[in-house]
C-alpha cells in the first residue's frame, strides 16, 4: 500500500500587530527568513507545500509554493487550519510562519504518529497545554471545525472534544522549539538563540 501523502502547511496568519503590521514571517533569523526556516524543516518531511496567507504579496513571498487565502476569513488561526486542510484535500502537518526553531525531527514524530489519530500535538507550557500550531490535522477534522467556527467558538482547540487527539509529550527543549516571534523583543531573542550567544 503506497505511504499516506502530506501536505506540508506554513500558516501564516494574524495582522502581526505587535510587529508594526509587518510581516514578521519575512524577518531574518540566523541570516535565513522565519519563512524559509520553516519551509526546510517541512521540505525535509511532507510531501509538498502549501502557503496559507491573506496578504496581497503573499504570492511572492514562496516562488514555486502554492498560495492560498481562508476560505473563511475572519476566523484566526483556527480558520488558517481549516483553510489548510480544506485547500490541502489530504492530511497536513501546519507550522505557523513566526516559529524559527521548528525541525524536522518534530514534524517526522507528528506524521509517524498520525496514522492514528486526527490531530497529533505536542504537550507544552502554553495556556492550552499543547502547541496546535505545529501539529498534525487530518481532513476528518473539517466538519468538526465548521461546526465550531459556526458557533462562535474561535479557540484552536475547541474541536478536539470531537476527534480522536494523541498528545506527544513535549520535545527536548520545547521553549525553544515552539518559540514564536510576535515583538521585535521576541525576534532579539530568536537572533541570539539562532547565534549561539544565548542557550534555549
């Protein structure tokens, strides 16, 4: 039986308001963009790439990558998954755009596992408890979301009542794994981290 194909998704949504309305994903890291960081660690493990953007230069921010807005905008960052997964047809490991230090040893362990399961993330120290935006999703999760979306329920993880979830535990340094750049502090701290200068 030929493997399951995935489609790789770099989500990057939100009007980056801490970041002076510029897009933070296009800012430099160790000398490569958020943006081409996050590309490499999904190249390295899905079987091809989808942009999920509503800027109007989002088409040239990934030669060759196909780009495409929410299907239901208005949504956040649960609405970037569902445009995701409806524009993808197949499963999909999503990765916000603002995260540098994603890599593909995380991402093989979201795929691995997801043969079992709808969603696959990692535990963390988040508000939530897990890291939703660098996860695995399945399409049978498109209903469930319209669902939530419809009723007014926008968190992330409202869904996940009604999917089968397998939460990972977390990674070796999980700060610095799901670290995501949202302030011009933030991306100080990706520099010197990405630099050697501070340790995660």
């Amino acid at each position: 039986m030929a493997a399951e194909r995935v489609t790789g998704v770099i989500l990057a949504g939100g009007q980056a308001t801490r970041f002076g309305g510029q897009p933070k994903g296009l800012e430099l890291v160790g000398g490569a963009r958020i943006i081409d960081r996050v590309v490499a660690a999904l190249r390295a493990v899905a079987d091809d790439l989808l942009l999920v953007a509503n800027d109007r230069d989002a088409s040239t921010w990934l030669p060759g990558v196909r780009t495409v807005a929410d299907v239901r905008p208005g949504f956040g960052s649960l609405g970037g998954i569902y445009s995701a997964l409806v524009h993808a047809g197949q499963p999909v490991l999503i990765v916000a755009w603002d995260m540098p230090f994603v890599g593909p040893s995380v991402l093989d362990a979201l795929r691995t596992t997801g043969a079992d399961a709808d969603v696959v993330v990692f535990e963390s120290r988040s508000t939530r408890g897990v890291e939703p935006l660098c996860a695995f999703y399945r399409p049978t999760c498109i209903a469930p979301i319209e669902r939530h979306m419809d009723g007014g329920d926008l968190r992330v993880v409202g869904f996940f009542e009604s999917v089968r979830v397998v939460r990972l535990p977390p990674p070796a340094d999980p700060d610095k794994t799901f670290m995501n750049v949202n302030t011009p502090s933030d991306l100080a701290l990706a520099e010197g981290l990405a630099s050697g200068q501070i340790t995660g």
